[in-house]
C-alpha cells in the first residue's frame, strides 16, 4: 500500500522514520512519499521537499516567508492528489498540516491519520473542530490527552510514547563507556553539562548564550552543545569560542554521559528525562514580561514543559520568559550538581514519568492500527 507522510521538523522526522519502519513489518509492499528529513530517506521512498525548507516558526519568520510557505503547501496538496495513497499520515507540525487535512478531507476519500495529535489543550483549542472535520483517526503519545478529547467526544488512540522506543532502543544498543565517549570527542574528564538549546535558529540565538554565561560560573563542568539537525557548524562558530565542544548527530550520546542538563522545552525535555539526566528547562522569548501575563492569562496549561505536563506538577523547574535569565540558571543548576535532595527528587519524579508512559511499542502500534485500518476500508 502506499502512505504519505509529512513531517515538519527534526523531531517529527525522528518519530515518523520509526512509524514508517513499523509499518514496514507489517506492510511488506509499503510505498513512502513524504516531506520529512534524513531520517525518513533512510528508510526508503521519495522525500518531496526537506523539512528545513518548511520550518517556520513565530509570526515574523513566518511572515517573511509566506510566499515560500504557501507555495510549499500549494505542492503539497497538488503531490498528494496525484500519488493518490492509500492513507496519509500528518505527524505533529499542525499550522501545516491541518490545512493539508481539511484539503485532502474536502477533495478526496484518502483517510487522514494524524500521528502526534496537536497540543490544542495548550491553545487554540478552537482547532478540536477541525480536527473532529478532517481526521478520520488521531494517535497521542501524551495519556493525559485521551481525557482531554473525550471531553471533547472524540475517541482517539493512545500508543504509548515514541521517545521511549527511541531511548530504549539506543540504550539497548549502546554500550559505550564514559572513557570511551570522553576520548572519542577529545573532550576533558571533567562532568559534562549538556546543552539541548533548541533545534531553530531563533531559539539557539535566544537561549544559548545565556546558557553559556551561566556555565561560567561552573569551572569543574565542561558544556558541551547538541548541535541541532539542518544547522550548520558555522553558526555555531561564535558559542565554540567561548569555551564550550558541540557534538553534531550524538544528542543521545551526549545525554547518557551527562550530569546534567539545560534543555530548552520540547521533546527534548522528555528526552533528557528518560534518561535520568538532571534538567533545568530553558525558554526565552521575545517581550518576556508580555509573553509571561498571556501564559498566566491565556494558556490553558500551568507548565510548558512535557515533562511537567505528564507528571502534573513541577518536576523540573521551568524558566520562561521573564524567569528565564542567567542569575536564575547559576542557581537552579546549582541545585542539580551535586549530590542534593533536589537531584534526588527529580529523579525519582523521573521515574514515576518513565511508569505514567508505558512500555515501548508505540511505532508499532500505531502502525497496526493504522494498517488494519485501511485494509478494512
């Protein structure tokens, strides 16, 4: 059978590389097209348009390339209709995707599966009516949103949470020492601090530098940055001078040999805490004290943060906006150094997170679903 996929950005090209694997075991004649990244190529099929060509985020970048984000959309649309699939496959990124989905929901009788269901409980809750319109069936990775859309009257599927495959299988497979990590990137045998600045531009611009002063005050660590997949090592040029290693394509790596972290929010939040690694989260944002009165105002969650999110109560702490600034980092990071009651904490939070996911599996899962769904149709 044939699917088409579309993925926005590095962590939707991660999860939708799995899905497509797991539908492989099962669909042994499965034909992929997609927009999507590296990962996607690498389990076959024909990559249409990069996701770096499509990721946009925040009112002005999205403005300045309007022109580039319509035409892109135009394609998409038009590619779709005439590979005609058997079934298309939206993967987070909702700005994009659901106007795919209320264009292919109008024009054809292609199902849409939507796979990593948009964070509407968080804002612009008004999408649940376009959502219930257009997708035929929608697969969460967080537990707490199968109340959430019930609520709402649409049942959906909860398969459990991709970033646990994908740490379980890493560290199922890697059996790398900490020596052996040290020497291979000719770092220093001092602890490391890992820095997961985000996986834009913008955000790396935003949060890395303040990230980088606050490490100043820690000489017995060594920072050491995850380069984010799409930017090139000479952005990162003027960070390198300042002290602090990158590594490039070893995020996980990196993360298992951590003693702690700053992580900007994201997946990459989840991610540092599957792996037990001590975080303080990180966001700035432009006009900080406007952004901190609309989140006390207007958001409909208390934590932006998915480790938060999922433990329903502040397991790590969030500096945001107007709390996000160097002095706050120096002290919330200096808790988690050391063998504190603070670290100890957290990861025992870590863990009652690691049991609220589930097993791994939820590829495959949504891949069986998704399969059995078009053969019934």
């Amino acid at each position: 059978m044939k699917y088409y996929l579309i993925a926005g950005e590095a962590s939707g090209d991660l999860h939708a590389s799995n899905l497509m694997k797991a539908i492989k075991n099962i669909d042994a004649d499965a034909r992929f097209r997609y927009f999507g990244g590296d990962l996607m190529k690498a389990v076959g099929g024909d990559l249409v348009t990069h996701y770096r060509d499509t990721a946009f985020m925040g009112l002005l970048p999205v403005i300045m390339n309007l022109r580039t984000i319509l035409s892109n959309m135009s394609r998409c649309k038009k590619d779709i209709m005439e590979w005609n699939p058997d079934a298309l496959i939206l993967v987070d990124y909702p700005g994009f995707n659901l106007s795919i989905a209320e264009y292919i929901h109008k024009h054809s009788n292609i199902p849409v599966y939507y796979y990593i269901s948009p964070k509407i409980w968080a804002w612009k809750e008004y999408r649940i009516k376009n959502i219930k319109r257009d997708v035929d069936k929608l697969f969460s990775i967080l537990p707490f949103e199968v109340e959430y859309f019930a609520k709402h009257n649409y049942p959906i599927h909860y398969v459990g949470n991709p970033c646990v495959d994908a740490v379980s299988s890493f560290l199922d497979n890697n059996h790398e020492t900490r020596d052996e990590f040290i020497a291979s990137l000719g770092l220093s045998q001092k602890p490391v601090v890992a820095l997961l600045a985000g996986s834009r531009r913008r955000e790396i611009k935003s949060n890395l530098p303040m990230m980088l002063d606050a490490m100043t005050k820690y000489p017995d660590y060594q920072p050491i940055i995850a380069g984010a997949p799409g930017v090139d090592e000479a952005f990162y040029a003027p960070y390198l001078s300042r002290g602090a290693k990158i590594v490039y394509g070893n995020t996980y790596r990196l993360l298992k040999h951590s003693h702690a972290a700053l992580v900007t929010s994201g997946t990459a939040t989840l991610e540092t805490a599957l792996f037990r690694v001590p975080q303080v989260v990180c966001y700035a944002t432009p006009m900080p004290k406007l952004y901190s009165w609309l989140k006390k105002n207007f958001l409909k969650v208390k934590f932006v943060s998915l480790v938060n999110l999922i433990a329903g109560r502040s397991a790590v702490t969030e500096l945001v906006a107007a709390d996000m600034c160097v002095d706050n980092i120096i002290t919330e990071l200096g808790k988690l150094l050391p063998s504190t009651n603070e670290r100890a904490a957290m990861l025992n939070e870590y863990d009652r997170i690691i049991g609220i996911l589930g097993d791994a599996g939820a590829s495959q899962r949504a891949a069986a679903i998704m399969v059995q769904s078009i053969k019934n149709k």
